[in-house]
C-alpha cells in the first residue's frame, strides 16, 4: 500500500491522519469478525499494522475460529 502513495501531496488528509484511519479500520475488523478469517499478505513488515494491531486483535477475538493466512508471508 505504501507504494501505491495514497495520501501524498495534493489536498485531503495527511500520512499521519490516514495512519489513524488505517489502524482504527483494521482494529474494528478484528474485534467484529467472527468464525474464520483470511488474511491475504504481500510480505508485511514486522512493524506493519497487520502485525501489530490486526493480527493481535483477532487472537483476542474469541468468535474467531481460525486465522489463514496467504500471500507472501515473512
């Protein structure tokens, strides 16, 4: 996604903002799923939302009963 430069330059909201954004979104997603979720990586850093945020919170989540996982995972 980083590649991809989505909030740079021109008006809307900054880097940062959309970082709040992101990390809310994929927090919310974690908390209401429920039964199996799959999650499709592209070789996410150690530091990426995925694993800091995402992925923690639906090992919290106790209406998740698995997390699959595919792409290229490091």
């Amino acid at each position: 996604m980083d590649d991809l430069k989505l909030f740079k330059g021109g008006e809307g909201i900054n880097d940062d903002d959309a970082y709040k954004i992101w990390i809310r979104t994929s927090e919310r997603y974690a908390e209401n799923a429920s039964g199996v979720s799959i999650e499709i990586l592209n070789s996410p850093k150690p530091t990426s939302i995925l694993n800091m945020v995402e992925f923690p919170t639906l090992q919290l989540n106790t209406k998740i009963t698995n997390v699959i996982t595919g792409g290229n995972n490091v």
